[in-house]
C-alpha cells in the first residue's frame, strides 16, 4: 500500500538553499525515501529530478509523486552508492546537484513488519532493501566476537562485550527473530543513562542497521559517484544524524577542498599528489538545525548539513586506482 502521508524532511530549507535549483538543471535526489527533497526541488525551479532508493516500497511513493510533476521525476530502484552506474543506464553522464539524507527513513521507521525500530514489535529485519542477510541472520549466526566488534564500532556501544555475551546467550535458549526479544535481551545488561532519555537499546539496533545495510561503505561510494557526476558549479548536500556518518562526509570534503601539498627539497615533485581540489566548501562548519526544527522534528536534533560546490577540477581517482 502506498504511505499517502508527507514525511518533511530535515533541514529541507537549508538542503535546497545548498543546491540552488535553477530552471533546466537536473537535479539527483539519492535517497528518495517519502520524496521530501525532490519535491521541494521539483517546486523551486522547472528542473527534472531523479529518485534513486533500494526499497521497493520508496519506489512506489515515487511512481505516485511522478504523476503530480509529469515528465519532470524519475525514480530508480537501487543503492546511491551505485548512482554513476544507474544513471549512466538512463543516458545520464552529468548532473547539477546531488542531495543524500544518509540513514533510515521516517517511513522505515514508522512501519513494524521492517524491524528498524525497538519502539514496535516487529519481525527483526532491518534491510532498507530486498536482499542480504537480515539483522536476525546476524544476531543468530555470528560469534560472540564479531558481534561485539559489530556493536563497539558502528554503534559507539561501550557496553558491547556485555550486549554481545547477553545475545550468544539468550539464542541458545532459541533463535532471536523479533525486535521487542532483542530489545528486552539488550535492556537486561545494559542500564538507563541518567537524564539522557535514550533507550539502552538504541545503540545496537544503530549498528546492526548500519552493518545489515553496509551503510558507511554505501556512503563512501556514493560520494565519490556524486563527485564524477557533478557538472562544474553542481552542488553536493549531504545530511547526517550520527558522527560516524558526519566523520566520512567531512573528511571527503576536506580532503576534495584542500590544495595540493607543496613540493619541498625533501620531497620530489613527482611524489607530491597533485590533486586540485574538486570541490569548494560552501561552508567550513556543518548546518544544524534551527531551534525550532529540533524542538518539532525529535529525529532533527542529531542532524548535520555539509554542503560544496563542484569545481572543474578532475575527480580524485578511487581508493586503489592512483597513478602509479
């Protein structure tokens, strides 16, 4: 069943002023969700819009929101880490401004049968997608080991030894298959923070979702794919909610925004990278959100913007592909 309701994303404001959508451009929304961005790009300038997500039900939100801006919205189904590659299928080689809103949706979140959230008893799922390994595949298959690995690193989970040992534990008893169960299972070792009013939950259910999802390797790719993409002059606007994600989008961008180092008497000239910069910050520091926002939108509050413009400088070769 198609979600009628509109879900307002982000920083939609800020987004948009960042991209500053003009008439004729082409514009690549590369994690639809409930289509927030595109619409609002779709209403700021007569531009044309792709939609690219993994989730089917993404998709069709995006078949019906298609019809209210005919000829002017295309959405694809697929990973934005992939954007280069789908859009290359479409006859696309350039675009003018990418948009990503990197994590889960509202949508997602909303809807038990997907597993995302322990505020609603689910099947324990977590695939933003119709693929892989579930989240129960790996609370159920992994060794106690990775699964601490897992927890520590992607969650930030100082207890994660704990949490791991606790979920080995229990699954002897029987396979862990529902949120609420890996909840309570969490819940039992790992105590309340003292006024912080996050679940104690919240930090494994975050790193299993990243690592069901591969969601920092898909954050990688796709920032480099929205680099080759950019015309000179496009835009790239890239929102985060956690500082693992915020991490690999700053360091992107500082690395793509920093001159070449100078060549000293020390160093030959031939091994100094002589990467120009491919893009120009539009702003040294992130955009958090207003006030007001964060008071409104619970999700808002964690949430960064950092934003910058292609230059006409070549794209920086991917990881292993350097000149030798």
């Amino acid at each position: 069943m198609t979600d009628t309701r509109i879900h307002i994303p982000v920083l939609l404001e800020e987004v948009i002023a960042a991209l500053s959508p003009r008439d004729g451009g082409l514009y690549v929304d590369g994690t639809f969700g409930a289509g927030g961005y595109s619409r609002a790009l779709l209403r700021s300038a007569s531009c044309r819009v792709i939609g690219i997500d993994r989730d089917p039900a993404a998709i069709e939100r995006g078949r019906a929101l298609a019809q209210e801006f005919p000829g002017r919205l295309e959405v694809i189904e697929g990973r934005f880490g992939d954007m280069a590659t789908l859009l290359a299928d479409h006859g696309v080689g350039k675009v003018d401004g990418v948009a990503l809103d990197v994590g889960v949706s509202s949508p997602q979140i909303d809807e038990p049968e997907r597993g995302f959230s322990f505020r609603f008893d689910g099947p324990l799922d977590m695939r933003m997608g119709r693929d892989g390994p579930t989240a129960a595949d790996v609370v159920n298959t992994a060794d106690e080991a990775e699964l601490a690995d897992i927890i520590y690193q992607l969650g930030e989970e100082r207890m994660a030894r704990r949490v791991a040992r606790a979920i080995v534990a229990a699954r002897r008893e029987a396979p862990i298959e529902r949120t609420a169960r890996l909840a309570d299972i969490i819940r039992s070792v790992v105590p309340k923070g003292k006024g912080d009013g996050i679940d104690p939950a919240t930090r494994t259910f975050q790193a299993l979702r990243i690592h069901v999802n591969d969601e920092l390797g898909e954050l990688r790719r796709g920032l480099s794919a929205a680099e080759s993409l950019l015309a000179p002059g496009g835009r790239l606007a890239v929102v985060s909610f956690h500082s693992l994600e915020d991490r690999e989008v700053k360091a992107f961008l500082r690395e793509r925004s920093s001159p070449p180092p100078s060549p000293s008497r020390h160093t030959p000239v031939t091994a100094v990278a002589a990467h120009h910069p491919s893009f120009r910050l539009l702003s040294r520091k992130p955009v958090d959100p207003s006030e007001a926002e964060a008071r409104n939108n619970p999700r808002a509050r964690s949430a960064r913007l950092r934003a910058a413009e292609r230059t006409e400088a070549p794209a920086f070769p991917a990881p292993g592909k350097e000149a030798a």
